[in-house]
C-alpha cells in the first residue's frame, strides 16, 4: 500500500478530486495549507501599501492506494494539477504499513 500526499494550488483542487474520482479513487483528505518553495512567497499591495507575503496559501491532498494504483494516481495529479508555473506543488510517496478502518475492523487493502 501507497500513502500519497500531494502539495497544490488551491484553485486546481475540484479539477484534481474529479480526477481522482474519475478513476476509482473512493475518498481524499484535503487539508488547507500555507508554504513557500522556490517562489519564496511573494509581495501584495494592501490599502497602497507592500506587504511581503511569506507563505503561499496551498492545499494539502492524502490519499492512501493499493501498491497498483500508486503511479495511476501520481501520473493523474500531476497532470490534473499542472499549470505550467512555479508553485505548482509537489507529489511525496510513501509506503504504508498498515491501515484499519475503525468501524469495521478491516484491515490494510480491505480498509482503502
């Protein structure tokens, strides 16, 4: 089994989750998120004023997958979510060890 968390820009999220659902992913965990990578945020003008903004407003995707759907799901978030621009996030894959599913007791593949 596979945990992927994915790093995107907020406004790509409805794009990616049908995605996701389109082919056969049943549930996500969406996080809001604030961070910063090469873009080293940026600067606004607020009421005539500069402000430096620090930290990027992003969105913070958990899936967990079969070790079979694992590289599906990668190729379609990055796809669904490119823009073509810096701060287009970041995908992270980890093995997962286990999983329960609390109301049922089912364990590993039969909890996805």
């Amino acid at each position: 089994m596979k945990f992927i968390m994915a790093v995107i820009k907020p406004f790509k999220l409805d794009e990616v989750r049908e995605a996701l659902t389109s082919i056969g992913i049943q549930g996500i965990t969406v996080t809001e998120a604030k961070g910063f990578g090469r873009q080293k945020g940026h600067t606004e003008i607020y009421r005539g004023a500069e402000y430096a903004v620090n930290f990027v407003p992003k969105v913070k995707l958990e899936v967990a997958v079969s070790n079979d759907m694992a590289e599906r799901v990668v190729d379609t978030i990055q796809t669904t979510a490119a823009t073509g621009r810096i701060g287009d996030g970041k995908i992270f894959v980890f093995d997962m060890q286990q999983a329960v599913r609390i109301r049922t007791g089912d364990r590993n593949e039969e909890a996805l």
